[in-house]
C-alpha cells in the first residue's frame, strides 16, 4: 500500500443554500476500495458531486488525488486528473449511440483502456453500438457509463449507486468487473445502499449519517450484525422484524 492516499478527503463541507449536506468529511483511499453507505438523504451523493465539483454543493475543505489538490477546480480538469466518475442514474445522452458516447472521450493518460478494449469487456455493447444509449436496457446503460469511465484511464473511479434498478445476475456481473479494475490498481470508491454489493466489493466501508462520517466499519462485521444492518441501512434481515 502506497503511503500517499490515492483520494485524501480532509475536512470537505457541502452546502445546498442553507443546507449543509455534508459536514467535515475526512477519510482516505489508498489501494483496497472504500464503499460509503447510508441511508437515503444522507449526502453520499452530494460528497460524490462535491468531489467531482459538479453543480455543487457549494464545497469547503481539501480534496487530494493522488497528493495533488483537485478541489474546485472544473470537472473536466479532474477527469483528466484521473477520476472516473460513474453517476447515479447513468447520466446517458438520447442523442448519441453507443459508439459515440465511447468515441467522444479523449484524455491526455496513457493506459489499457481505448473503445476496443471497453467492447471486449462488455460484448452487448458491442453488438448494440449503433443503438441510442437511451434505448438499452438498465444493465447495459450501466455498463455503457462504466466504460466511458475507464476511457479516461482513470487513477479513481467514483461510482454513486451502480446497482440501482438492476436485475440480480446483473449485479453479480457488476460486483465481478468492479473486483477485476481492483485488481488492476484501479482505486475504488463505492456509494452503494446494496449491503451485498457493498461488503462483495469492499472490506472497508465509510458510514455516513446526516451527512457526516458517523463511523467506519467492515464488511465482515456488519455482515454479521443484524442490529448494524439495521442502525446504518434500515435492512430488516430475514427472521428479524
């Protein structure tokens, strides 16, 4: 494990207007991934946003990649920076194929990742390049939006919700591709409310209440503790009420 951070989040606040979504976040990433989990409401996807500087909140604190400062500066600097960004609901363009979608990205990194490479990951792209994104099912949006990512090479990949609407052999299908990029050295951050996703991918997982680091916990203690599952997620176990 390298001992500078791939993302160092010291002391990041979001504000909505006067809602402070989130409130002195501070937590590493280094080679292992990190998955945040929640309830809903609680300001994983607004610390995504804020990460990204995407219509932000209106973010404070320092935000490192890779011991650089990326914060505040325009998402497309830190998409070149190295993070990948993988949003809730995809994000796809009904305008543009397939294809197009993987073609319009250009990065000035070096890597594995190119068009070719994104098809041999995910054959049913491929045989639907020229089909509209809009127009695939939720699984093959998804891996769409997984590949574009990738296409930046990234040092990072930030994925808000990835399992959100999609069939069970699809997660699974997904949870596999995830631990391959780990694999890879590819660094992850997870936001998943799939307690299965969530400790399949990560052993490490981040709490977030009220949009603050409630705690930190594993995914080995939390899958073994009905009354955590319920605390953190909401998560009724079989045989519990």
């Amino acid at each position: 494990m390298s001992n500078v951070p791939i993302l160092s989040l010291q002391n990041v606040n979001a504000h909505y207007g006067a809602a402070h979504v989130v409130q002195d976040v501070s937590f590493d990433v280094h080679d292992e991934p990190v998955c945040v989990i929640g309830r809903n409401g609680m300001g994983k996807t607004s610390l995504c946003r804020a990460i990204m500087n995407l219509d932000p909140p209106t973010a404070a604190g320092t935000i490192l990649l890779d011991g650089e400062p990326i914060n505040g500066k325009p998402p497309y600097v830190i998409a070149r920076a190295g993070v990948g960004y993988v949003p809730q609901g995809r994000k796809l363009f009904q305008s543009l194929s397939v294809d197009e979608h993987l073609r319009m990205i250009k990065t000035p990194r070096v890597g594995r990742w190119n068009t070719a490479a994104v098809y041999d990951l995910f054959p049913r792209l491929a045989e639907r390049k020229k089909v509209s994104a809009t127009q695939l099912s939720g699984g093959e949006q998804q891996m769409l939006a997984i590949g574009r990512a990738m296409l930046l090479q990234p040092r990072l990949l930030v994925m808000d919700e990835p399992s959100e609407g999609l069939a069970p052999r699809i997660v699974e299908e997904l949870v596999e591709t995830l631990k391959g990029f780990v694999n890879e050295g590819v660094g992850v951050l997870l936001i998943e409310q799939n307690l299965g996703v969530a400790t399949s991918v990560a052993e490490r997982l981040v709490v977030m209440v009220a949009g603050t680091v409630f705690t930190e916990t594993t995914s080995t203690e939390i899958s073994n503790s009905p009354e955590l599952q319920q605390r953190f997620l909401g998560v009724t176990p079989t045989g519990h009420q």
